[in-house]
C-alpha cells in the first residue's frame, strides 16, 4: 500500500517510575488531523489557514487538531 507519509511526532517524555526502558514514547499522528477546511482570525495579528496558526509575521506558531 502506498501512504502519502506526511506526519505529525509527538515526543511524550515519561517519569522514571512507569517502569519503561527509555522514559519517552513518541507517538505519530496522521495529518489528516489538522483540519484543512479551519481559518480564523484571533488576537495580536495570528490567523489560522487550513489548521495551521501563523503570527503576525507569517510564522507558523501551532497546528489546531482534531
């Protein structure tokens, strides 16, 4: 099967006491999640275009998920 490949990691770092080999899992999520179709416009200049939340300098800050 063929997959686009695009993907989000998420780092999650874990105590010491769960107990696991290395205190960090990552976790991969689909870019599906960010929803292309969310736009908005909020306070100090950021606007939201297709999921993702740029400053008032076109930076991108976030990506908005499901």
């Amino acid at each position: 099967m063929l997959e686009a490949g695009e993907c989000f990691t998420r780092l999650r770092p874990r105590k010491l006491s769960d107990g696991l080999s290395v205190p960090l899992q990552v976790q991969l999520l689909k870019a599906e999640f960010v929803p292309w179709d969310y736009n908005d416009d909020l306070k100090r200049g950021h606007k939201i275009r297709a999921g993702i939340e740029f400053n008032a300098l076109g930076k991108r800050v976030a990506y908005w998920m499901h």
